[in-house]
C-alpha cells in the first residue's frame, strides 16, 4: 500500500485497514512458523504497510488535537 492511497483512506476507512493488515500479519507469521511461506518479504512488507497506517493515525490525531 502507497503513501497516496493512505491519505487517500478517511479515519475510520485506516482504522479498519490496520485490523484487516494485523489479522494478516498474524496469519503470516504463523503460515510460516508451520512451513516456510513462498515469499517471507511479504511480513516485512506487511509490518511497514501497518507502520504506515499507525503513522497518517497519529498525524490525523494530532491535527485533530490541535485545532
């Protein structure tokens, strides 16, 4: 997932987006705990898509706080 199709995404659309990626994760990291998954990049790029996500949330928030 993008920068630009974050910041696209409203508030509530994000929070919903970084439960759907952490269940993700979770199912991930435990497909490759059993066996060795075909591709172990997609965690990494499945923990950063959350970081990025967690990221514009705080941004959000605290513009929100500000005003």
């Amino acid at each position: 997932m993008k920068n630009s199709e974050i910041l696209e995404l409203s508030t509530e659309e994000l929070v919903a987006r970084a439960g759907e990626e952490k269940a993700n994760l979770t199912k991930l990291k435990f497909a490759h705990a059993v066996s060795a998954i075909e591709n172990p990049l997609r965690i990494t790029k499945v923990r950063k898509d959350i970081a990025r996500i967690n990221t514009e949330l705080t941004k959000r928030k605290a513009a929100a706080a500000s005003e």
